[in-house]
C-alpha cells in the first residue's frame, strides 16, 4: 500500500472523540481498534524498508559504497516523511476503511442461536 498517497495528515491533528466512537458506540474499543491497525501499518512499512534496504547490504568498503549510501539516504528520507502509523490507522478508522470483528459478540450471537 501506498501511504503517501493516503489522506492522512502528516502532523498530529486534534479530533472529536465523539467522531471515533460512532462505528463503535465505545472510545475504548475504537482506540484499540485503531491501536491494532497502527501495529499493523508499522509492521507493513518496517518489512518494507528492511527489504529495501536488505539489497545495499554489502560486506566490502570499496568507493561504490558512498553512492549506495546516497540511494539509502533517500529511501530513508521517503520513510520519515511518511505519516505516523497511528495517524494512518486513525484516519483509516475515520474514513471507514478498517474492518474488525469482535469475538465475544461473535461467541455470544452463536450461543443466542444455538437450538435448545
């Protein structure tokens, strides 16, 4: 996924607490909604760079070396300028693009169900 094309805001922005708990009718659930979503987009973009960075992985000095460095620096700068991952959740969640289950209510619509 491309996360620089994402309309998520590059700086912290204050948003209505309100807002957040419509999907849920709980804070508390959307925040760790919007929790496990951020450790899922941080995860995505380190595999990413670790990949990417994996190929100028080499073992020898030599003068080739400064300009892979270059090209590291530049794939470096590109990830810092991304957004934060949290911000990239929270306006996942906001724009209603994050899908989660809950298991208890899951459990519990199964039970309510079941034949008697």
């Amino acid at each position: 996924m491309d996360y620089k094309k994402s309309k998520a805001p590059v700086n912290t922005v204050t948003r209505n607490i309100m807002d957040l708990c419509d999907n849920t009718d709980n804070i508390y659930e959307s925040v760790a909604i919007i929790s496990k979503r951020a450790n899922q987009i941080s995860a995505e973009i380190k595999q990413d760079l670790s990949k990417k960075l994996a190929e100028f992985a080499s073992y020898n000095d030599s003068l080739e070396e400064v300009f892979e460095n270059r090209e590291q620096i530049e794939i470096s700068r590109y990830y810092e300028k991304l957004p934060k991952s949290t911000l990239l959740a929270t306006q996942e969640f906001v724009d209603g693009n994050v899908v989660w289950r809950d298991l208890n209510k899951d459990a519990q619509n199964q039970d309510d169900n079941a034949p008697a």
